[in-house]
C-alpha cells in the first residue's frame, strides 16, 4: 500500500546531502472559491469554481444562526469542504492554513495591547484549529481531522501529511485557505490578495482520474523562497499542469497527468 502513495524515498546519488522525495495522488475532485471574480482558461478537470457571490461564499445550506458567526475565511471554507464532500463522500481530512483567521487575532491582539478583555466566543473562533472543526461539523462529518499551519515546506506539508493519511484510508479532503494579512505583517510576510478556499479529494495512486504527482529535493542554500501562495490556484484557473516551487530548505515539483 506504501507504494501506491509514496513513489520514493532516497539519496540522489550526486549528492548525498540532497534527499529526494516524490509522492503521486489520484485527483478525483477538487472545488475552488475565491472572494473576487478572476477570469480563467481552460480549468483543470474533475472540479469546479464556486460563484463569487458579491465576495461571500454561499453557505445556504447551513442554518442562518450557524452561517451568521462565520467569518469570511469561515465560509469559504465550509463551502468547498461541503461541496466536495457532496460529490465524494465523507473522508478524513487536512486543513492548512499559513496564518489562518490573522484578521481575528489580530484585533484580539490590539485589544489586549488596549488593556481590555478580549471576548471569549471571539477567541474560540480564531485558534487554529476552529475553523477546522467547524467544517467538519457543517459537513456532519464526524471522522478524523488534523490543522495544519505554515512551516518550511508551506502548502506542500498538506499533502505529506495525506499521503500519511491514505496508508490507512482510501481517500482523504485536503483543503487550502487563505486571506490577506493585516497591513501590519504586509512589509514582513508574503501575504494572498483575496480570501480563497481550495478542496481536494485525494486517493491512492492508480485511481481512475488524473494523477497528481509532486517530488520534493532538499535545498538548503536558499536565503529567500518565492511566494508560492496562490501558484496552485492560478495553475487550476489557468489549466497549467506543472510548476516548481522553492522554498527556503526545499524544493517542490508537481505535476497533473491525465487518467
């Protein structure tokens, strides 16, 4: 089973420093929202671009008086994870998220900075994880879940831990979410221009659908990495079937290959 997830695992024989990792997916959904209206070619197949909805995501399938405590990134969220588990079932998923809810915790912050107390329905909502549970519970989904947040390896620490996952399982819901930073940390970090959310149904390998292949190489003589935040989601508008991304210790290669 192993081997229908992970491709390889080794030792480039150039140079023993570099490690070579390479991991392969069947792409059978995916599900993609973004807070402005973006013009897009060819789409990747087997998915679909929620409507724009005046820059909130559609959450009528939920209660009003669940939907009305839902920041923006919220009901992004809750739509593609919905949605994709509409088409394909329930599944355990993986959430990731650089910053998550940062407009939240930020005027938690300035509030503090304040001397006031912050409100503590407020807080339960920022933590990094809430968002997390919350689409799950949206989705009744009441099988497992794990929160990531940003790390050295970015958005591809979603996928390592998927292909974790799928060992044990036969297909797991990645999702992606983002939203621009205050103008605060703007000058220090690489920030998304609009809100977005993205979903993937991910299987083993071999599936029937597209495969979606990454491999990632140590590399660790990089001062600065490249602002990777939106390069999937404008490959999907765009049709695009390969990039390579560089990371501070890393470099990512992914590929979509047809059925």
């Amino acid at each position: 089973m192993e081997a229908e997830v992970l491709e390889s695992s080794r030792t480039l024989p150039e140079d023993s420093d570099i490690q070579e990792i390479r991991l392969c997916f069947t792409l059978q959904h995916w599900c993609l929202w973004q807070s402005k209206e973006a013009p897009f070619g060819e789409l990747w197949p087997g998915g679909e671009v929620l409507p724009c909805n005046g820059g909130r995501a559609d959450v009528t399938f939920l209660p009003m008086m669940q939907s009305r405590r839902l920041s923006p990134l919220a009901r992004a969220v809750s739509a593609v994870a919905w949605h994709s588990r509409q088409q394909c079932g329930d599944m355990p998923s993986v959430f990731f998220s650089s910053h998550g809810e940062s407009q939240y915790y930020f005027e938690m912050l300035q509030v503090l900075a304040g001397g006031e107390d912050v409100s503590p329905s407020r807080f339960s909502l920022c933590v990094h994880n809430a968002i997390a549970g919350l689409a799950s519970f949206h989705s009744a989904s009441y099988l497992p879940y794990v929160a990531l947040a940003g790390g050295t390896e970015g958005m591809f620490a979603a996928f390592l831990e998927a292909g974790g996952i799928l060992l044990e399982t036969s297909k797991v819901l990645v999702v992606w979410y983002e939203q621009a930073l205050p103008d605060a940390y703007r000058a220090y970090l690489a920030t998304s221009e609009t809100t977005f959310a993205l979903a993937m149904v991910l299987t083993r390998a071999g599936g029937l659908g597209h495969q979606l292949r990454l491999a990632r190489r140590s590399d660790t003589g990089r001062a600065n990495a490249e602002d990777c935040t939106q390069s999937l989601v404008q490959a999907i508008l765009d049709g695009q079937r390969s990039a390579v991304c560089h990371l501070n210790q890393s470099i990512w290669q992914w590929r979509l290959d047809d059925a």
